[in-house]
C-alpha cells in the first residue's frame, strides 16, 4: 500500500486491526514491536485518513471501550487512499504545467524570446486536439492501452469516439485493459459496449467506486483531466517519467481492487451434468499445481479476487471442505 501513500508500519497496523478488531493500544505495541511515541502517531494518521477509528484514551484492549481500534472496510480504505492519490497528482501535475512559462521568463533577462519548452507535460483545452492527440497516441501505440473510466454511464458520443479507437488497437494485436465503476452495470448502452470490447480481446473489469479518469498508452504516456470535476478545462498529456510512474501505480491498484465483467454479469455458470466448462478446468488444475493464488489468477488472466471465487464456488459444487478435498473430488470425477 505504499504507493497509496502508506508507511510500512501504517500499512500493519491497518491490516492488524484488520485481523484483530477491537485491539487496543498496548496489544499493538506488543505485536508490531512499536516505540509508543510512533505509535501514537501512526494511529493519529490513520484516523486523518479515515481507515481507523477509536483508540483515543485508555491502554490496553477493551472491544467496548475507547481504546479499542477499528478499522474501516477495505473496499471504503482503498478508495479513500486512490482519491487522494489521483488529487495529489492531480496537483502536482498542475504544479509542473504553471512551471513551464518560468523559462520564458527567464531567458527574458538575457534579452532572449523563445517559445516556452513542454517539459514532459502538455496541457490541451480545445476538444478536437484532445481528440486528435488521444487519436494518435492510440494509433502509434505498440504494446497496451490502460483506462479508468469513473462515470456511471458512457454518452452516445463517446462511445461512437472511443469504440473504434480501441478495436483498431485490438486489432493490431495490443493488450488493452479497462476500468469502469459497477454503476455503469444499470446502463445497457455501456453494457453494450464493454461486450463488444471484451468480445474482441479487451479486458473489462469494474470497481466499486473511483474518481479516477486515465488513459495509458505503452506506459509511457499517461493523459488525465486538468479538473476531474469540470472536463472543460481540458486534459494533461504526461510523458515524464516519474509522474507516469505515480499514474501507472494508480491504475494498478485500481485494477487489482476491480472484477471481471463477466464474472459481475453471472456468466460464471454452474457445472451441468456433461461436466465443467474448459475454464472451470483451468481453474481446477491452476488450484492443484499448488502454486500461489496470484500466480494461478495471472495464468488465468483474471484478479485475485475473481479466482478465488471461482475456486470457491466450485468447491460448494463438488462438496469440498478444503483446496486438497477438492482436488481429490475433482479427480475422481475425472474432470482434471
């Protein structure tokens, strides 16, 4: 959670209280061997944020008192720290862009005029060379395409805008990954058109909740709003690295907190008496390799989250209490 903006010891006890719900002050010292002073104030950070609650005034633990600590749902904590994220570098992308009339400025004093040189950063308000700019970065693309999309309904025209962009790029064979929040679930048009992307090699997720907009192109250049709450004062073109860097790490966590659109639309069927669907078997032999769940997700191109609901799932079918019960099952079903 670091590049949310969590410390390390933030980071534990977070997921501490995670684990032990209630846990007071001393107990947290003890487990996190934790001088009491930067307790304290980690414990006061974590409630400016708003990913714990309690722990106030007296020592040790007391589930009904005070002291006891709480911490916030995951899903309300990640989306919390991605908000304050993206203002972050929402500020200091604006804070970059006020910079580059300064070399005018300066070379001024020497007599000299020149045009003021883009430093990594561009900034466009007028619709059609938004349009036109994001048209070429998509044409020249030559490994992925990387988007959030936080509305809860896509218009008319910017699916008619974006539709094409993405199946050009489909169909020169780059990976493209996009996010959009659940809500838009109860709007057909975007359903629609996320079905139409995921039926030609996108790879559709949905979030429960962003304020996130990002268009990322090879990670190399990465295009957000100026305002995130007034799209007329245009959009931010990032090349430099380091801002690039901070916005590919958003998106990540994004997508790793999202879930597969199928998956959300309940096309994860049932096995029927033939027997379990060539993915269900992917599944089945992913969880008998004994690997890790996340190396059995990537394998499967899916999230965390999502394989294991599959595994899941198909241990209520086959009326296993464990993974190794399961496989078992599984194999003298002779369905792996």
């Amino acid at each position: 959670m670091s590049y949310l903006g969590l410390t390390e010891d933030q980071e534990h006890i977070y997921r501490l209280c995670l684990r032990e719900p209630g846990i007071g002050l001393d107990g947290l010292i003890d487990q996190l061997r934790l001088p009491p002073n930067a307790a304290r104030r980690e414990l006061r950070r974590l409630r400016e944020l708003g990913l714990l609650r309690g722990g106030g005034n007296s020592h040790g633990r007391s589930p009904a008192g005070d002291d006891a600590l709480l911490a916030a749902d995951p899903d309300v904590a990640v989306a919390r720290l991605l908000d304050l994220r993206l203002h972050e570098l929402h500020e200091k992308l604006q804070r970059v862009t006020q910079l580059q009339p300064l070399v005018a400025s300066l070379r001024a004093e020497r007599g000299e005029v020149r045009e003021p040189a883009v430093v990594g950063i561009e900034q466009l308000t007028d619709p059609p060379k938004i349009r036109d700019r994001i048209d070429d970065l998509a044409f020249f693309a030559r490994e992925e395409v990387a988007l959030v999309e936080p509305a809860i309904a896509l218009r008319p025209e910017e699916i008619e805008q974006s539709c094409p962009r993405v199946l050009r790029c489909l169909r020169r064979g780059l990976s493209v990954r996009t996010v959009l929040v659940r809500k838009a679930l109860d709007h057909p048009p975007t359903v629609a058109h996320l079905r139409e992307l995921e039926s030609h090699g996108a790879r559709v997720r949905l979030v429960n909740h962003t304020t996130a907009k990002i268009q990322m192109y090879d990670r190399r250049t990465a295009v957000v709003p100026v305002d995130p709450e007034d799209a007329t004062r245009g959009a931010l073109f990032a090349q430099e690295s380091g801002l690039v860097s901070n916005i590919l790490a958003l998106f990540e966590s994004i997508w790793a907190e999202s879930e597969d659109l199928g998956v959300l639309l309940g096309e994860w069927r049932a096995v029927e008496e033939d027997g379990p669907s060539e993915l269900e078997r992917m599944v089945l032999r992913a969880m008998c390799s004994g690997g890790k769940d996340e190396a059995g997700a990537r394998d499967l191109g899916v999230s965390v989250r999502t394989y294991r609901r599959y595994i899941a799932e198909l241990m209520q079918l086959l009326g296993a209490g464990n993974r190794p019960q399961a496989a078992l099952l599984a194999r003298e079903r002779g369905w792996i």
